[in-house]
C-alpha cells in the first residue's frame, strides 16, 4: 500500500515560507546515504538535509518552498532525496537550475519544482510566497517574478500527486 502523503498538490498555487539553500545541494545532502534502508517515509523525513544543517529540518513547516541555487539535487539519483523533502512538508523547490534526474524524480513523486533563476537572489526567507505553476509565476509582498510553466503534460502528472497517480488514473479510463 502507498502511505498517503500530507501535501500532495491538488491546488496550482502553492503558498508558504521561504526557505533558502545554497547552489550545488547534492541527493547526499539532502537525504544521507546511511539511511537507504528505511523504507517509512515519514521516518525518511526526520532526517531532511542532516549532511548539511542539523537544524535546518525544524524550519520546515507544511508547504514550505524551498529556494536553491544552482544544480540542486545532483549526486546520485536516489529518489529518497525526494520523497525524504514531500513527506517534510515542502511544497515546492524553485531554483536557478537542477540536476536532471532530480528534475523528473521530483515530477515521478509529484513535488512541483521551478527553474527561476532571478528567485535566488531575490526571494528572502521567511518571507510568504505564491508560486502560481501553469500561470509562471512567483510573488509576495516585494516581489513579482515570471518563469516558464512546466508543460501540460508534467502539469497533468503533478495535479494527479505524481507518476504512479497519474497511470492509474489513465489505466482506470481505458
């Protein structure tokens, strides 16, 4: 059975806190490679980015948007580093670019992800942001910033909560 996950989006405007990471964050960074072997994801959450800051799991709140830098997620291609970010709370990661396989594991998984790169240097966290997905764009109080939509077809996936959803759903109509 598929454990129910707390923020699957449903909504094409996410809201929430800004948190911030630096450029390069790799997949061991974000969910460390001595805990492969736990299978729950919730207990996959708990350890959220302890390669990197020990803290920083405890500023996570539900729908929280990450910010990062460049080629986030790369390093292996471990899907924890993904699902570890979902069941944390995240609701969203825009940054100035990804790691490819982190890109589509993250659509696999249906955490919606955004390449913009002015986002970086000009979000702040703690700040509260809007990210609209199929209308490009992110603002707050301060800020108004457009990206390129995902296509519809990522869009679709993501609306159904990710890929596993998303072929279900079509299997059921055909």
């Amino acid at each position: 059975m598929i454990p129910k996950v707390p923020n699957q989006p449903t909504a094409s405007i996410l809201e929430g806190p800004i948190l911030k990471l630096p450029h390069r964050v790799n997949s061991d960074q974000i969910y460390p490679g001595r805990f492969l072997s736990v299978r729950s994801p919730d207990e996959m959450a708990k350890h959220v980015f302890e390669n990197l800051d020990s803290g920083f799991r405890e500023k996570i709140r539900q729908g929280t948007i990450l910010v990062a830098g460049r080629n986030f997620g790369c390093g292996s291609s471990r899907s924890q580093a993904v699902t570890a970010l979902k069941y944390a709370g995240i609701g969203a990661i825009v940054a100035i670019s990804f790691a490819r396989l982190y890109f589509r594991n993250s659509i696999n998984q249906g955490l919606p992800v955004v390449v913009c790169p002015e986002a970086f240097e000009l979000l702040q966290e703690g700040t509260t942001s809007r990210v609209n997905l199929p209308g490009g764009t992110i603002t707050n109080d301060t800020v108004n910033l457009r990206f390129t939509p995902l296509p519809p077809f990522l869009m679709e996936i993501l609306s159904k909560g990710g890929l596993v959803p998303y072929t279900r759903s079509k299997l059921v109509r055909s």
